[in-house]
C-alpha cells in the first residue's frame, strides 16, 4: 500500500487490488493470468499424460491441498458477525471514568467489533446441540486498539489453575484409542477435581444446550480490573445479557433438532441478521474494591464462582449490536484470533491465575495456527494506527511503519526519526507484592456451597432435567466413579446426591432385567437351534 498502511476499508483488499481483472468476471491464476480452459488438463495428444510444466494445473491443485488450517485445538466449531457496541458512561448513579479510564465506554461513543460464537469440545463441524458450553469472543476495535473480551456462555469454568487445562480438555474430547467421547473418562477427571461440581451443576442442566447463539447470555468468567486517571484499581467481572431472552432446550428437545439440523445455531445467526433482526446484548459489570475479601467465603479470583448478584449487583455499562454478516468465512470467522491479553489502557489483569494462563496460550496458539503475522489480517488488524519494531516473519503482509519516520530505523530508542515511546494516558496502575514462591491451592476452595444453591435455585423442570441428564451419562461410568460422583452431588446438596444415587441404581436395574431378557431369548435360541439340528 502507499502509505505503508494496512488497508481499513474493510473489504479485505489492498486498494490495488480493487481492479484486480480490470473490474471483469474474467477468471485468472493468482498471478493475474486469464485462464483460457479450465475444463481440460494440457496433456500430451487427445489421451496421453500431463506434463510437469502445466503451471495453471500446478497452481490450482497445490493451493487447494493447502486450503486448511489447523483448526482451532479447543472452541472449533464457530460462527461469527460484525456489530457495534455503544457505551452509556455510568456505573449506575457514577460516571464511569470513576472506575476505568478505557475511552471505549465514553458515554455515546460506538465502537466497530466481531464477535465468534462457538461449541467446545469438538470439531469443526460438529453439531451444534451438543452439551457443551457456548464460546462468547468479542473483538472492540477500540480507538486505543483492539479489546478482546473472550468468555462463555455460562459465568463460571470447571477448574481454578491453568495448569490443568490441557488435561481438563483430553478428559473431555475422544478418546485417544476409540476417537469417542466417553463419560467415564470425563467423570473419572471430574471425580478428582471438586472444584468442577458448579460448572458440572450448569452443564448438566438445560443451561448446557443454549436454544441458539442469539438466546444465551455471555461472560468474561475471569475476573479483571479496571484502573482510572489516578491510577487506582477496582476487581471487575463482564456479562453480556441477551435483549432477545435466554432459551435454553431439553435433551429431547436438542435430540429433535439435531436429528434434522446440526447447523441451527449458525443458521439462526446467519439468518436472523440477513433479514434485519439484529441480536444485541446489554454489557453488565460486577465490581469488588481490589483486595482479597476476608470476608466473603471465596476468592474473588476463583472462577468456579459467581459473585452474588444481591452483594455484587450488575450495571449496565453499554449496548452490542450485530448487524453485518461475514462475507467470507474462512477469512474472517476461521482466522480471526481472539486473547484475554488484549486490552485496553484503563483495563488490567487481576491475579487470577487462570487468566495468567489464558494470557499465554491464546496469542500462542495463534501463532501456530493462522501464522506468525496472524495480526495483520484484517480482521485481527486494529482499525487505528500501528507501528511496531517487530519485522518480517512468515506472510508478512506490509510494515507497520507510520508515515514521516525513518524506515531503516527499526528499533528504539534513536535519534535518527524512529518509533517514539507514547504519553501514558493517566497515573500508572503499581500493586505490590510480597509473597513466598509456593504451588499452593487457594484458601478458601468451597467447592460444593455454590453448587448447591444454584441446584436449588434451579426451576423444577431444570432440576429434573439435570438428575437424568446426569443419570445417562454416569450410567456409562464404572462404579467406583458413580459411587464418587454421588458423594460429591451430596455434599452440594442431599437431595441432589440422593435422587442421582436413585437414578444409577434405577438405570443398574433396568439394565440387568435387560440383560435377563436377551439371555433368555439368547437361551431359547439355542434349544431351538439345537432341536432343529436334531
Ligand atoms: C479458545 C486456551 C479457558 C473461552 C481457546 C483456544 C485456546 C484456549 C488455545 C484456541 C484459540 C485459537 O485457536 O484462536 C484456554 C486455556 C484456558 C482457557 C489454556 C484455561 C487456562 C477458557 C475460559 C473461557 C474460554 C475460562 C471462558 C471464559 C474461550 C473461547 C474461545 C477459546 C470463547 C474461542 C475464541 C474464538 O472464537 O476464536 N482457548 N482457554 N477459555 N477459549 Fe479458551
């Protein structure tokens, strides 16, 4: 480009390319050659054999045996769209500048985002009914540079320490030998991680099949801060509520859709912003004064947990709108590249450690998977001025160099009209610490108090759906791991572990009389057989 600038425009193209093939629908190689026959390999005489140079052939065959990309190792399956987020500037009776100088929520400023909606556990085009929670990426590309908020549907995670991620994930996808996933490989890692009963409490219940993207609600599920002009910091949790209304479905009621449509929650996204109903979704925050909270019975960087609404009430602080589909799937839902370390000035880190962990993993995965300079692209590309030191790497697309500076200065510091360090904005945000390097679970665990009271919380006909949601899947377990599940529902609540208990041992039962039957029949066959044979 001219001005050493990525392209803005949004099309995806450098203006150059705009009048690539001379505004025509003529087809030409990637090198701009019109294609004359594509119906017909160059071959030697009417039936003879290729020939090596056949570039045209060459070209078409080796891109397309490049067409994919590793997908992504966990929130594979994925759909996406353009929106905006509108912000209202208070905090309930405050202006918001009181808790976070992030010019993003301004009153009445509108900043341009993407989001991707996503499953978990499988792959790229699994069903989208599946028991899983729901991935809620949101991508502000904010005057200050991009604002990534990456959370889920449900507003808690199974485990509190990044180090257990990985295991975590292979508990819950295919098994290494048969490629299926299998309960008793999942509750045989639940069984050793108590911390995991709240989010397994959401999961079972009608909360783990949301209706459609459009009808689920959206959280940050790690706890950030917010830090204003003075520099002074406050413990902040998002959640985006649905202005449509929350559905979720019963297994039967996932069961039916899937058996006729495993695409419905793309197809509901897609098709509900071509026809101009855009989904929007109010943003929420929770705030807690920076310190560790004697005297709540968490930790309020423990993510297994929910600050109660009635200490921690929500505010609204802004409006997200969708109204612009993709136009290329690939392009801008498949590469685009979401991280819980983009932020903003005025937004920070809090020191829970699975955020520590998030922090590393995304913008590393990215690397691998979409390519060093994943961040070029347009759609991970900030709308605003860049200019970095970093060079080159693998497809590296332009040089983030701004106009006026020297461009064989790429390092700082220099008096030669390089790259100059900014202004910082407000008072820089300095915790102190001082602690002993340890491996330690945090103090107050609690495992079991919160997932009791969401269980009782629970509306009757969730409640019912959770034991026998729960009961199917256990019923695939060996017994030592129902018998160890069962003890821990208990120690959420007892009637909670008492009609799981009921329900294996119903299920044990069925299944036995089933067994009886077909080794009576298999019995009587064999009297037959053996009276024929005679
Ligand atoms: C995607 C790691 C916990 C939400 C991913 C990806 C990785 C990852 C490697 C693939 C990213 C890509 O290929 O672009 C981790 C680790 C975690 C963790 C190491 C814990 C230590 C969480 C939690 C949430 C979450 C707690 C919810 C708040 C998401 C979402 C995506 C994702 C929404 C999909 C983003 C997209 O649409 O591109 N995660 N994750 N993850 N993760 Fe996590």
């Amino acid at each position: 480009p001219k001005d050493n600038n990525h392209n803005t425009s949004g099309n995806n193209k450098l203006p150059e390319q705009e009048s690539a093939g001379g505004g025509t629908t003529i087809l030409t190689t990637r090198q701009g050659h019109p294609i004359y026959d594509n119906q017909n390999t160059r071959t030697v005489g009417n039936r003879g054999p290729a020939t090596l140079e056949n570039y045209q052939l060459l070209e078409k065959m080796s891109h397309f045996d490049r067409e994919r990309v590793p997908e992504r190792v966990v929130h594979a399956r994925g759909a996406g769209a353009h929106g905006i987020f509108e912000a209202y500037g208070t905090v309930g009776d405050d202006p918001i500048s009181k808790y976070t100088r992030a010019k993003v929520f301004e009153k009445g400023k509108v900043t341009p985002l993407f989001v991707r909606f996503s499953t978990v556990i499988h792959g790229g085009h699994s069903p989208e009914t599946l028991r899983d929670p729901r991935g809620f990426a949101v991508k502000m590309y904010t005057e200050d540079g991009n604002w990534d908020l990456v959370g889920n549907n449900l507003k808690i995670f199974f485990i509190r320490d990044a180090l257990k991620f990985p295991d975590f994930i292979h508990a819950f996808k295919p098994d290494p030998v048969t490629n299926r996933q299998d309960p008793n490989r999942q509750f045989d890692f639940i069984s050793h991680t108590p911390e995991a009963m709240h989010m397994i409490t959401f999961l079972f219940s009608p909360w783990g099949i949301p209706a459609s993207y459009r009808h689920m609600q959206g959280s940050g599920v790690n706890t950030y801060k917010w830090v204003n002009s003075e520099g002074e910091a406050v413990l902040v949790k998002y959640h985006w509520e649905p202005l449509q209304g929350i559905k979720n479905l019963t297994q039967k009621q996932a069961e039916e859709i899937q058996a006729k449509n495993f695409n419905h929650a793309t197809q509901d996204l897609y098709e509900a912003i071509e026809q101009g109903e855009f989904p929007e979704w109010e943003l929420n925050v929770q705030i807690m004064s920076d310190d560790d909270h004697p005297e709540l019975d968490f930790d309020p960087l423990d993510d297994t947990k929910l600050w109660p609404n009635d200490q921690f009430p929500w505010y609204p602080i802004g409006k997200m709108t969708l109204n612009r589909n993709p136009v290329n799937y690939f392009a801008e839902v498949e590469q685009s590249a979401f991280g819980t370390g983009v932020l903003v000035d005025g937004l920070d880190f809090s020191d829970d450690k699975m955020l520590q962990g998030r922090t590393f993993s995304y913008s590393d995965t990215q690397r691998y998977r979409v390519g060093t300079n994943y961040l070029q692209l347009p759609i991970n590309s900030p709308r605003k001025h860049v200019a970095t030191n970093q060079r080159d790497g693998q497809m590296a697309y332009y040089q983030d160099i701004a106009p006026g500076t020297n461009p064989h200065v790429n390092y700082e510091p220099s008096s030669l009209g390089g790259l100059k360090e900014a202004t910082r904005p407000g008072k820089d945000y300095t915790p102190s610490y001082q602690a002993k390097l340890v491996r330690e679970k945090i103090s107050r665990q609690n495992d079991f108090k919160q997932a009791g009271e969401t269980y009782r919380n629970f509306e009757d006909w969730e409640r019912d759906e959770l034991i026998s949601n729960l009961v199917g899947a256990l019923s695939a377990s060996e017994k030592h791991i129902q018998d160890k599940m069962v003890e821990m529902f208990t120690q959420c609540d007892e009637d909670y572990g008492r009609r799981v208990a009921e329900g294996l041992k119903m299920a044990a039962e069925s299944k036995e009389k089933r067994m009886d039957v077909s080794k009576t029949e298999r019995e009587g066959q064999a009297v037959q057989q053996a009276e024929q044979e005679s």
